[in-house]
C-alpha cells in the first residue's frame, strides 16, 4: 500500500502517469516503465510514497537501439519494493541525474556512465569510478570486444579438449564479441 488513502502503489503510479507509464507485477515485485522524460518525477514520486530506501541502480544494453536504466528502492514501512526503469537512446544515451532526489544514486550514476556510457545531466561529479586512467570502451556493452580472452587463453577449462593439454579438443570458438580475425597469427 501506498500512503494515500488505501490505495496501491500500482493505482497511485496509473492515477498519476496514465498511460505513459507501464505497470506489472512479477513474483511479487511491481515494475514500472516510463518514458526517460518521467524519470526523475517517477523516482520522486515513489520516494513520497513511502519507498525512501535507493538499493541500486544500473544499466541494460538493449541492442541495437537502447539502453534501460533501472533503479530498485524499498519502502522501509510496508516492506515494498520497486523496480523502476525507464530507456535511453544508444546514439544519445542522456537521462537526468537522480542525485536530487536520492543521494544514493551518485556512485551508481557514475558506475553507469563508465560501464555503459549512459549520461546522467546534472551529475555532481560524473567521473570514472572503477576502471583505470585511461581506460577506452564501455566494458559492460555488448558490443565491447572481449580482447583479453583472445590474448590469453581461458585457464578455466570446463570440458576434456578446453585446455592446451590433454584430449583432442572441438573447434575452438571465440569468446562472444570478438571478430572473427581478431587476435590470430596469419
């Protein structure tokens, strides 16, 4: 339940953003879409409704076109949770920066920006968290080349033939990502 009068917080989000929000609900948890111009107003809104606890915040590549940033909070009260998401065009991967509303989203803002690229305008200090200086790519996108399980081989052999000794092995395939001429000695 939500604060106002009896009502859910699934009629509370549909009374307030009609159709431009999507609500369902999974194994217990309400998910709410909406379009990347309601994202701040939804996260704020949610927080006014009893869930003030920020727990996470990523992104999903979604190729070809679109990232999905989502956001989890929690309603200490009620013991609710929500996931809440909205999408980003891949060209242009802008959203508002969620820091105003909860300052928990900062280092997730920033893990985003530098594993995916998304932008998060407004962002107090938008910088690389992770990764080291000098660091080019968005390693979590689904188009970053995987380079490092070419150049060296995986140690972690699972099956007979996956290791340099041993067995036969199959056809070696390249780890996903990589191009096919990648990496191979003429």
């Amino acid at each position: 339940m939500s604060g106002g009068e009896g009502r859910t917080i699934s009629e509370a989000i549909q009374e307030r953003y009609g159709t431009r929000a999507q609500v369902s609900e999974s194994f217990g948890e309400i998910t709410v879409d909406v379009p990347a111009g309601d994202w701040i107003d939804l996260l704020g809104f949610a927080r006014s409704e009893g869930y003030e606890f920020f727990d996470w915040l990523t992104g999903v590549d979604e190729p070809p076109d679109e990232f999905s940033v989502v956001a989890h909070v929690f309603a200490p009260a009620s013991r609710g949770h929500l996931l809440l998401r909205t999408r980003v065009p891949r060209a242009d991967p802008r959203l508002p920066s969620a820091v105003g509303v909860f300052r928990g989203a900062d280092w997730h803002e920033r893990e985003t920006f530098e594993m995916f690229g998304v932008i998060f305008e407004g962002h107090p200090n938008l910088v690389p968290l992770l990764l080291p200086e000098g660091f080019e790519g968005f390693p979590l996108r689904k188009d970053f080349v995987l380079a490092s399980r070419v150049a060296k081989a995986w140690p972690g052999a699972k099956e007979p033939g996956e290791s340099d000794h041993g067995s036969p092995s199959r056809r070696k395939t390249l780890p996903p990502g990589v191009p096919a001429d990648w990496g191979r000695d003429g």
